[in-house]
C-alpha cells in the first residue's frame, strides 16, 4: 500500500510537471511595461523666464526686466498661424512669463509670452469656480468640488494646475480657453 501511494505522488508530480512545461513553451515573453515616473516627467528643466513687461514693449518687440533685474529683448514673430505668441496682453508693469523661441536674424526670440497678471483672478464655467492667486496658489469657490485644483505654476509655457497640464490658448480679460488632451474648457471672469 505504502508503495503505491509514493508511486501515485510520483506519477501525479511528473504529470504536474510536464503540463508545467508545455504551457510555459512557445509563449514570447512579455517586455515589462515602463512606466513613467514623477521623477522623470519633471527633469526636463523649466526655460521659462519670469520678470516684469518694460516700457520699451511695442508691437513686435518685447522688452522683459527679469527677476534677476536683466533687461532683455524678446521679437515677437507671427506664429504658423499668424497669430501672436502673446497671451494676455503687454502692458508696462504686468508681471510675464516667457518662453524663448528660435533665435531670428541674430535676434532672441519668443515662442511664448503669458501675461500672469491677467490669468491672476477669479475664473468660473459650469463646473469649476477657482480664483488663481499670487504666489502659486489656487482657491476654490465650490466646497463640493471633488478634486479641487489647490496649486498653480508656469512650466515651460505650459499652465499646471496641481497635475494637470494645459495649453493656454486664449486669455483675455474677460476668458480663458485651456486646452489638454481632455478638450478645450472656457472660462469667463468672476466680477
């Protein structure tokens, strides 16, 4: 009896074994998913510039008082689509960000200017009523808004509100078009 009872255990671990290795054969092997880090997605370095829009700002020109206390030049070229890289306006005393473009003829360049005192305020649609304040900040004016944004910033040109990243592809003074991969979402100013 003890005989056949370790030739059954025997047998049925040479049965478990052999399905074992005929459904591991001819599989291809899987390539493991890399997944983007946090880390990774913010070592790209921020070019944008921040400071404070000149007195010497025309039309095409932009002159830009850093941060830093640098005055410095920026032509402001028609985009592909004719339109300007500017977004909110210029005027002497506004506080800007500014994304160099390709240098044109020798002359610096920008690619894109955001007007930070015109997106600073108070930004409402049908689901969302937000104030973006100085200073990074964000208040929500809904209290049963599930994920309200909280934080705001200027990278590389693009606006982040906490993790999202929007486009900024009109602001004006009284809306604001963001566009990410989601669609575009249209705000009008609070009074």
């Amino acid at each position: 009896m003890k005989r056949r009872t370790v030739y059954s255990a025997s047998l049925s671990m040479m049965f478990a074994l052999a399905l074992l290795m005929v459904s591991c054969r001819n599989k291809p092997q899987q390539k493991p998913i890399k997944m983007e880090s946090r880390q990774e997605q913010t070592t790209t370095p921020d070019s944008t510039v921040y400071g404070v829009c000149g007195d010497g700002t025309m039309m095409h020109t932009l002159q830009l008082i850093t941060d830093a206390g640098d005055t410095m030049t920026y032509a402001l070229p028609d985009t592909e689509d004719g339109s300007q890289p500017v977004v909110g306006g210029l005027l002497a005393g506004d506080r800007l960000a500014v994304v160099g473009g390709r240098p044109l003829d020798g002359e610096r360049t920008a690619r894109k200017v955001i007007n930070l005192t015109t997106l600073q305020g108070k930004w409402i649609s049908l689901d969302k009523n937000f104030e973006i304040l100085e200073g990074g900040e964000v208040k929500s004016n809904i209290e049963a808004e599930k994920n309200p944004w909280t934080s705001w910033k200027i990278f590389n040109g693009k606006l982040l509100l906490n993790r999202d990243t929007f486009n900024i592809d009109e602001l004006g003074s009284d809306s604001l078009y963001l566009e990410n991969h989601a669609g575009i979402f249209v705000y009008k100013r609070a009074k």
